[in-house]
C-alpha cells in the first residue's frame, strides 16, 4: 500500500502518490487520504494506470 491524495476532475477520480518515493513513505501517508494498492513492479506504472484504492477520512466524496 501507497499513501495517495485523490481528487476528481471532469467526472474521473483520480489519485496520485503523496509522496516521491519509499524513504519519505510514511511520512506521505500521514497526507494521504487513501490508500493506493499497487502489486511489486521494478518498471513502475503509467500515468492512466487503473489501480485499487481504499478510501481514508470518510470516504471520496469530493
């Protein structure tokens, strides 16, 4: 699990990482208000990429 800061644009919910990378991880998490679920990858994931989240703070209401 990533930490990840969602927001909805033009009726798409998106989400992006809060943090750049691992060593600031739990630090991102603490501004994250979902959680991304990404298998292991030495290549990463391109932007579009669908991805499983779970939602923190009360939902994705925007």
């Amino acid at each position: 699990m990533s930490g990840g800061i969602w927001h909805c644009r033009e009726g798409r919910n998106l989400v992006r990482p809060a943090g750049m990378d691992k060593s600031s991880e739990l630090l991102s998490i603490g501004s994250a208000d979902c959680l991304i679920a990404l298998p292991p990858t030495k290549t990463g994931f391109k932007a579009g990429t669908l991805v499983d989240i779970v939602p923190l703070r009360g939902g994705m209401a925007p």
